[in-house]
C-alpha cells in the first residue's frame, strides 16, 4: 500500500474555538505568508476525519436534547364522578353559608329598625297626648269668634275676639316621628321586615300620617285666604299690640293652644277693641273660610286620634312579635 503523506503537527493551526468546532472544514493558514496581506494568504483546507488521534486532535460530537413526553394518567369513571360530586359539594356549601350570614346580617339590620320604630312610636304617643287636646281647643276658638262675628253691634268681649282672630293665622302641622319607616320606604329596606303582622301595621299607619299632612296642607291655604279679610275688618294697631316679648326676647307665655301654636307670645289687649267695620259680606265670606279650617281641624282631629290608637296598637304588637318589652 502507498505511504500516508505525513503533515507536521507545528504547520498546523486550527482556528477554530471548541464552542464552535464542528463536522465542517477547518483553515490553515501556511507559515511565512503575510496574514494582512490577502493576496499572498493561502487557505488549504484540511478535513478533520484525516487527522490521527495522535496529533491531539479530538473531534467533537453534538449532543442532541431528547424530550419525553410525560406518561398520561388514566383514571377511572368513579374517580372523575367524586370529584364532580367534591366540587359540587363545596360550592353548595359555600353558597348556604353565604345564605346564612346574609340573614343573620339583615335580622340583625331588622331588629335595629325595629327597636328604632318603636322608639319613634313612643314619642309620637307622648306628643299626640298635648298636640290633641289643642286641636279641640282651637275648634272651640273658632266657634267663638264666628259667635262675636255674628252678633250685631259692638261686643263686650272685644278683647276675646281679638284673640281669637290673631291665633286664627296661626295654622301649624303634627309633625310625626316617622323619620325611620320613611328610612325603610326610601332604601327599599321594607322587605327587612320578616314579620307580616308588623309590616302590614306600619304600611297602615304610615298611610294614616300621609292623609293627615294632605288634610293640613289644604288648611295652610285657607288661612291665607282669610289673610286680607281679617285685615279688613280688624285694626292691625291692636293685632300689633298684642305680640310681645321679655328682655331675653323670648316668649313668655303659653296657653290651651300650646299644641297647635307652639310657646305663644300673643297676649289679650287691654280694653275693649271692636271691628273697624261691619261690612256684611266681607264678614260673611270671614267666616266662610274660618268654617272651612274649623272642619278642617275636625278632620285632622279625626286622624290624630286614628294615628293615636295605632301607634299604641304597634308599640304593643311589636313587643310580643319581637319581644321587645325591656326595650325603651
């Protein structure tokens, strides 16, 4: 066999780094040439599969990455089923659970009302005992000033009628303590109420204070119609006279009238004053508007005295339905 052609190993340079190295061709660059020179360099190829282990040359092998697909458990029907059933099980707690702490959270929120209602009720009971017994007296006032109206001639009782006549602008409204039903009604919170019997007595009595601030709005404008009347028949001297008040400026009176008129700083005048006139019809029409409020007042009386026994009627069934008699 011919000789192998031998290449010195100090001729060789392999320029290749062995983070690059691979099956591909390497250059060598030929001794003595000018490497900056590019017409004199000289590339030969050599193929790393003709060199010998002995010249310390060691080819490199790329190592390949293999993937293993993970081994996919299979279960069984059963199995898939308890989980189902796990999951539905859980959910289905959690929703009860939810359930109850949102009903104890609202009868906690229910009985606060409650306690608030009848807190409301026992003040209006407490109120309607002055507020009613002025409204008689204020029905009664009328009847004696349309009386003093009627009669011919001058009175003996001028001073009463005078009263009479400038307590007669006064016209005022029982303003009931229901700031918490209105409370319920406006947040759409009724349905807090579990109790039927409850909830059906305060929609009632709720009813009972809408007429009665409707009756009294009808009588707010009939005092002002009686306004220019009573200024035409009696002197504003007198009705000035008759308003006064002590050196703290406060009132310093009070009267059957109390209720409907609050603490009053009107006083009786002294002597005997009479009408400025005796116009026929502009008494006529007076007394007109002043029947018109007396029936009004009757009205009203009717529904103090309804709304009365209702709240007396609630505070009652709300203490055996929620047993709340130790409550104030």
């Amino acid at each position: 066999m011919p000789e192998k052609e031998h290449i010195p190993n100090e001729n060789i340079k392999i320029s290749a780094s062995p983070a690059t190295t691979s099956d591909e061709d390497t250059v060598e660059q030929v001794p003595g040439t000018d490497s900056n020179n590019a017409a004199t360099t000289e590339l030969q190829t050599i193929n790393p599969a003709r060199m010998n282990h002995s010249d310390g040359y060691k080819p490199q092998t790329n190592s390949m990455e293999v993937h293993h697909h993970p081994r996919v458990e299979t279960r069984s029907f059963k199995e898939y089923l308890l989980e189902g059933v796990m999951i539905f099980l859980a959910v289905t707690l959690g929703f009860f659970a939810e359930s109850i702490r949102e009903r104890i959270s609202e009868r906690g929120k229910e009985k606060e009302y409650i306690i608030n209602i009848k807190k409301d009720l026992v003040a209006d009971t407490a109120n309607l005992r002055i507020w009613i017994p002025s409204v008689f007296n204020k029905i009664h006032d009328f009847d004696s000033l349309i009386s003093f109206l009627q009669s011919p001639g001058n009175t003996n009782r001028g001073s009463d009628m005078y009263y009479y006549a400038r307590f007669s602008t006064r016209s005022r409204t029982f303003e009931a303590s229901n700031n918490t039903i209105i409370e319920l009604k406006n947040s759409g919170n009724f349905r807090l109420i579990s109790n039927q019997k409850v909830l059906n007595s305060l929609t009632g009595f709720q009813k009972i204070i809408d007429n009665y601030i409707n009756l009294s709005a009808i009588d707010v404008k009939e005092a002002e119609l009686s306004y220019p009347l009573l200024g035409n028949l009696f002197d504003a001297s007198v009705f000035n006279s008759m308003v006064k008040l002590d050196e703290r400026g406060s009132v310093f009176t009070s009267d059957a009238n109390i209720g409907m008129s609050g603490m009053s700083n009107i006083e009786k005048p002294a002597g005997n004053p009479q009408l400025r006139n005796r116009n026929q019809d502009t008494i006529n029409l007076l007394i007109f508007y002043i029947h018109e409020r007396k029936s009004s007042f009757i009205g009203e009386l009717r529904l103090l005295l309804e709304q009365k026994k209702e709240a007396i009627a609630l505070i009652e069934l709300i203490n055996k339905e929620y047993h709340l008699q130790d409550e104030q």
